[in-house]
C-alpha cells in the first residue's frame, strides 16, 4: 500500500555560507534567523566578516533540504529589506575541491643520505629481500598497511548506477574514514567496467601492493560472485562493506535491543525487508550467531522455496529461512514480529504496521537517506527503533565496522576473513555500549566513541589469529603476527 512520504529534514549536507552586507544599525541583522527559520532552514553559524561605519558584512551559514531549499532560503534573505546577497558557497562542494585525500612521505628528503636509503641505490636491498621472501612485502613495504576500495560505480549509495567517475568522491571518503579512525592507508580504485570478469581480473592484478580489499557500492547479484571469486584466488582479506559491514552493526545493535526489552535472539520472531546484498548479509550473520525465525521479504513478498523464478541467492534465502512457510505480502508476515528490519526501500510501512507487531517490538528502518518507515512514527508503537540516519538516536554506521576490522585483520596479517571475524567484531561494537549506558535510545555507540574502533580491532585481530593458527598450525609461532 502507498505510504505518505516525509519532506526530508535540513542536513549538514546541504549546507551553505551566504555573505551578505546588511546596515550596521536596525533590525537587519536580527532578521536573518528569523527569515532562515520561516523558510525551513537551520542556522548553525553567523559571524561577522567585517564591519564598517555603515554596514556590516556578515557570514550566515545554514542546513537546508536540497539544493532547491537552499535556493529558496536565499531568495528570501535577499528579499530582505535593506540586505544585499554578495555570495552564496555550498560548504560540501567547498571540501571536496581537489578531493579530500592525499598522499605523504613518513620521512623527509632531506639530502643525499636520505634520497640514497629511500630510493636508490638503498632501495635494492629491499626489493632483494622481499624476493627472498614475498611475506616481507607486508613488512617492509606500503603493503602493511594499505587496503583498495575498489568500486565499478553500479550501486552508489541511494544514487544507483552513476559509474566511476561519479562514485570516486564516495571512494575517497571512504578512503578518509579509514585513515581517521583506523590509522589505514586506503586507496581508492574505480574500475571503468561493470564486467565480472575484468573486476576480478584487474583486482588480482593489483592485489601484490595491498593488505586488504574493500569492495564498495557494486551491484547485486553481481557483488556475491565478485567477492566470492576474488577470496578465491587472493590470500589477503576481501571485504564487501555494503554486506558485511551493515551485517556486522545490525548484529551489535540488535543484541543489545533484545537486550533492552528483555527478549533473546534464537526465539526472537524476525521480519526482513531486503534481499540484495545487504539483506543477505546481514540474513547470514543473524543465522551464524543464532536467530532461527526469520521471514525475508523483497519487491514480490515473502522468499519462500516454492517461488517461482529464484536467484540462486534468493533460493539459498529461502532454504534457511521462513520455517513456517508463509506467503503473502510484508504487511501480512509482520503482525506479531518480535523485530523488523529493513534494507530495502522508503515507506514500506505505516503506524498500523508497527502497531501490529508484538510487545517490545524492535524497528530497525536502515533504507537511506529514506527510510522504510519515519523513525518518529515508528517510536509512538515500537520500544527500539534504530535508523540509517545521523539525526535520529541509534543510527546503524557502518563505519562503527569497518576501520576496525580492517585493522585487525592488518595486525594479524590475515590472509582471509571469516564469519568468526564479523562475529567478534560485532560482540566489540555492543560491547562498546555498558550495561549501565544501554537504554531504547542507545543501543549502539557513536562512530566517535573513544574506543569503539580500538576494541573491534583488538577483537578482530584475537579472532583472526585464531582462526589462521587453526588453518595453519605450523605458522602458529613463526613470529609473523607481530605489531
């Protein structure tokens, strides 16, 4: 059924820094805000640039909508009476000019003896000791600490298909937010072709000067077999952020929801709503770490094992979820669940779907920057409702996951990644939230959390020598793992 779509909130993103030049006497500069305010937007700095005798020239930034909104806010601060619009900057546009990442050397070149051990003739030293053994490229080289995120451009946040050019500027925040909060060389890689073959072809081909792949944004079902060839054929981790990452913060968030009201994971009746690369994801690791009534719904219903026309991912869905064998719509399976959880696609639902659903029910709507259903709405029936979103409580981040597994897995210079891995990594995410602090609107720790990234990592690297001194006993204490 149609759902009434919510205009979307003012966001950072869409900020913007007016110059204006108003009397420096009168109500001019008062009427800024209020003006800002009536159009819809949020003030969040206004400063004096300069100021003169006679007038004062004034710097007035704000959040709107869109960049429609943002024309609108101007427009009506020009109407403004005795205020003249000088310039108008989009503070979002203004960071990325020239991208937002950059190399650096970790010693200066000073003179001779330095260009002599960082380059030649020292430098052959090196490149003779890593073809005595290829292991020392991961120590003596970037390789240590580098990962590639790798991206086609096929499934770019909410924008869809943009291609590469276009998804480099997500690749290079990426690439940021790996440096920030996880102490990571990350270098991003758009590939000008959406060819299976060719991705995974040009990934190995670069694999030796990498610790890690980061796939990003590539399109399902084409993601699964990309991935799943590339830890084929590669012996260093391959991570597919868009599945795993959701996975593993859905995972957190979700033990300490049951927690807060009281309910456990394996009797815990759960609907899904999703089922590309997120959902299926996300699907798995809930079964490794023990739900057992799941119902997975995508744009034609319930998965179930007599659907015509299944996927082969879609029939792997279908053979371990629903043991009930419902059909029917998502309105029709949901009454009566314990937990709903979307990866899929704006208003899905109403209050009335919410309403229906069991006591202490838990709603996790992640669809982007739209979600399944408004989080305010959700919250008048459901006891925890968390979000993809930055402006509600319980915002589902990614990025809570990922710098810390990366750098886990690069401590333990692990030559794969498992699901024990995005087990622990998900224990360390929750675990983040105290007994004390867990409360309906806390269940997951902010991406600034003082700790967060440190305990997944120390996790991730603990379950990941582990799992490596199972595969290969006779490596066990062979000193590779060292800091």
């Amino acid at each position: 059924m149609g759902r009434v779509k919510t205009p979307p909130a003012p966001s950072i993103s869409y900020s913007i820094t007016i110059r204006l030049e108003v009397p420096s006497g009168g109500s001019a500069v008062s009427d800024l805000t209020t003006t800002v305010e009536r159009a819809g937007g949020v003030v969040t700095a206004l400063d004096v640039a300069a100021s003169g005798a006679d007038a004062l020239r004034i710097d007035l930034t704000c959040a709107a909508s869109d960049t429609d909104h943002a024309d609108v806010i101007v427009t009506a601060l020009a109407a403004v009476e005795d205020v003249s619009v000088i310039k108008v900057s989009d503070r979002t546009f203004l960071m990325h000019l020239g991208g937002v990442i950059e190399t650096a050397t970790k010693h200066p070149l000073r003179n001779r003896d330095d260009l002599s051990m960082i380059y030649t003739p020292g430098v052959a030293r090196i490149c003779e000791a890593i073809v005595a053994d290829k292991e020392d490229a991961r120590r003596l080289t970037v390789k240590r600490n580098s990962v590639a995120v790798v991206s086609d451009g096929s499934a770019v946040l909410g924008l869809g298909n943009i291609g590469p050019y276009a998804a480099l500027p997500v690749m290079e925040g990426k690439a940021a937010l790996f440096k920030n909060f996880g102490d990571i060389d990350a270098w991003p890689l758009v590939l000008d072709t959406q060819d299976v073959d060719q991705i995974v072809e040009t990934v190995v081909a670069v694999a030796p000067g990498f610790a890690g792949i980061n796939l990003e944004d590539i399109s399902a079902p084409r993601c699964f077999e990309i991935e799943a060839r590339l830890r084929e054929r590669l012996d260093i981790p391959v991570f597919h952020d868009d599945q795993h990452g959701t996975a593993v913060v859905v995972l957190a968030a979700l033990r300490n929801a049951l927690a807060v009201v009281g309910k456990e994971l394996s009797k815990a009746r759960i609907v899904m709503a999703g089922a590309g690369a997120a959902g299926t994801a996300v699907l798995k690791v809930l079964l490794h770490a023990g739900a057992v009534d799941v119902v997975v719904c995508d744009v034609q219903g319930v998965v179930y094992s007599a659907r015509e026309g299944l996927d082969p991912s879609l029939q792997w869905t279908a053979d371990h979820t629903n043991i009930e064998g419902l059909t029917g719509t998502l309105q029709e399976v949901l009454p009566g669940a314990d937990v709903f959880i979307g990866v899929s696609a704006p208003n899905l639902l109403g209050a009335e779907d919410v309403e229906a659903m069991a006591d202490g029910a838990i709603v996790f709507a992640l669809a982007n920057p739209v979600p399944e259903i408004d989080p305010a709405i959700a919250r008048r029936h459901a006891a925890v409702v968390a979000t993809g979103r930055s402006d509600y409580p319980n915002q589902i981040n990614n990025v809570l996951a990922f710098p810390g597994i990366f750098r886990g897995l690069l401590d333990a210079q692990s030559h794969g990644i498992g699901t024990e891995v995005l087990l622990a990594a998900a224990e360390a995410i929750a675990g983040s939230v105290s007994r004390e602090e867990l409360n309906a609107n806390y269940i997951i720790p902010s991406v600034f959390h003082h700790d967060v990234h440190v305990r997944v990592a120390a996790a991730v690297r603990a379950a990941a020598e582990k799992a490596d001194a199972s595969e290969h006993p006779e490596d066990a204490d062979d000193g590779r793992h060292e800091g």
